[in-house]
C-alpha cells in the first residue's frame, strides 16, 4: 500500500509535533510547515525514527505565497497530499487592554487566517482528484471565551465558523474531500514558554492538563474518520461545551473570579522569556523545545473520553438496547 502523504502545519512542536510524528510511526510521507528550523530539524528526527518519510519545509502560515509553495513542494517532492491538519498558532497572554493593534493582527493571521490559507491550498490539490481530508486542530475555546486570550479565542471561533460553512458547502457539492475538527483541552506544550506574555507569572494551561500525544491520538483518528463535523478530546472539553451551553452567563462569572489564577503558575514571569509572535523561538537563534511543555509532571497520558467519543455510535446503541432490555423485562414482570 502507498504510504500517506501528510501536511501538518505547526510541526516544530506541541501537537502538531505529535501528530507528525504519529503518522510517522505509521509510515507516512510527512511534511512539516513551521517557522522554528531547530524546531523543525527535530521533529524530522522523530519522524524518520518512527519509521516514517520527512520533508521539513521553514513557512510562516501566515503568508499565503509561502502556504502555496509549500504545497507545490509536497506535491512534487512526496506525492499527491491525502491529509492536511492545521494546528500552527500564536498568541498573546495579555488582558485586553494590553495588547497591540499590529499584535492582535499577526495572532490573527497566524493563527486564522493561517487555517485558511492551509485549506485553500489542500484543497486545491484534492478537490481536482475528488479526495482528501483535512483537519482543523480547534480548542475548547473555539465555544467558549476566557480571559487573558482574546487574541486566541477570537481566532478559534472564526475557525470554527469558517469550518461549519466549508463543510456546508462540500456537502452541498457532494464532494468526497471531508473537513473535521478536533476541538482540544489544555495541552502540555512549549507555548506557555514561548507565547508572548504581559502576566506577572508564568503561564499555564488550565487544569486538567494532557500530553501532546494524547491530542494526536484524536487526530489521527479523525482523520482516519473525517464524515463527523467535529471530536472532542478530553472530559474537561466536554464539561466546559457542555455548560456553556447550558449557563454561558454563569460561566462568564465563574471565569471572572477564577480564569486569571487559573492560567498563572507561582512563578514569576522571566524577563528575558522568549517570545514566538514575530519570530520563532526555535529559530536558527533559538533551541529545539521538544513536543512536550514543562508541565509533564502534572499531565495526564491518557483521556478516556476519548474511546467513548470515538465509539458514540456504539455506545448509544447499547444504551438503546439496554433501555429496550429494561423496558421488556418492566412488561414481562407485570404479566
């Protein structure tokens, strides 16, 4: 069987090096699109140590012209692309009123208008072979806002919307090239030592908090199941969609009193921390960061959520039958 042709955008580190380097393990041709060259030289390392196929290509999303040659180069170099996953972002830890006009647009381009770009230029290629799938790496607040990342959450939401409205259409043109998403918990990835903070402490994930490759599982099996609109990972995403839905304005309080400590650790901000919004930090100049963030002691290996989204199907089916069951035993009782 021909090996698959994989792009995964933001594969230096965090997710996007988890997935990459998921599908390496299972032999596929992977191409990485990031800024961080030192980045990018490792999570090719772990690719071909996998048993996989690397093509490293230096691409700021942001740059359509760099997005659509990076494509081209698939293409050429790897073969025909079967799966396209968008995770590269940016961000900004930063109230509101602390962050800049020139900042909240390149958070914007990277990581909005950076899905975009990588869809149109996936689909530029699948649509004439009428095949392909491509996965958006959401979040948890792609539905559901919290404070001290607007940048962030404004861009997953637009994701969001922009991901229902191509789906439509695909659909509408019964297509057999498939969109999904994957709407992600709090990771343990090098972000929160590389985002641009204005915190007084260090950031961090909002507990509970999963490894990288638990995220990548849920991708990979999206993309091995792309007919559904969209997976949850985690039981924190479930909660947090789940009342938001419910009580938003509840929610809203609640994330007023507690989402400044929550996303803070006791340790002071560095004031020489890097910061990835305008260049990487796993450039020429900087290191490798590895896939995980520096939260692995307190990071869960496993999401058991995640079987039960991935076999609704089936799990609704019993619970039918076990109803039915219950109902037919009430009728054979009362005889």
């Amino acid at each position: 069987m021909t090996p698959q042709v994989v792009v995964v955008t933001g594969a230096s580190g965090g997710i996007g090096r988890a997935v990459a380097s998921a599908f390496g393990a299972r032999g596929a041709r992977v191409a990485m699109l990031a800024r961080g060259e030192s980045g990018l030289t490792g999570a090719a390392q772990d690719v071909r140590a996998g048993g996989g196929t690397a093509l490293p290509i230096p691409t700021d999303v942001a740059d359509q012209a760099q997005v659509f040659s990076a494509a081209d180069r698939v293409e050429s170099e790897l073969g025909p692309i079967d799966v396209w996953v968008n995770v590269a972002f940016t961000s900004v830890f930063a109230p509101f009123a602390k962050i800049q006009p020139d900042e909240y647009r390149r958070v914007t381009e990277v990581s909005y208008l950076g899905y975009v770009y990588g869809t149109m230029a996936a689909l530029q290629n699948m649509k004439p072979r009428d095949r392909g799938t491509i996965v958006q790496v959401g979040s948890a607040l792609a539905y559901r806002g919290i404070p001290l990342q607007t940048a962030y959450c404004g861009a997953k939401h637009a994701i969001q919307g922009f991901h229902e409205a191509l789906r439509c259409e695909l659909l509408h043109d019964k297509s057999n090239v498939h969109v999904t998403m994957v709407q992600m918990p709090a990771v343990n990835t090098p972000q929160f030592s590389w985002v641009l903070s204005r915190l007084p402490h260090h950031a961090q994930p909002v507990p509970p908090i999963y490894q990288p490759e638990v995220a990548a599982r849920g991708v990979l099996y999206a993309a091995d199941h792309p007919k559904r609109r969209e997976y949850w990972v985690g039981a924190s995403t479930v909660g947090t969609l789940a009342a938001n839905a419910i009580a938003p304005g509840l929610l809203d309080r609640y994330l007023g009193k507690t989402g400044f400590s929550s996303q803070q650790t006791k340790q002071r901000q560095p004031p020489d921390a890097p910061a990835n919004l305008w260049k990487p930090a796993d450039g020429p100049d900087g290191r490798d960061f590895g896939t995980h963030g520096i939260f692995d002691d307190r990071a869960k290996n496993s999401a058991p959520q995640l079987w039960a989204s991935h076999h609704h199907g089936l799990l609704a089916a019993t619970a039918s039958g076990a109803l039915a069951g219950a109902a037919a035993l009430m009728l054979v009782r009362r005889r």
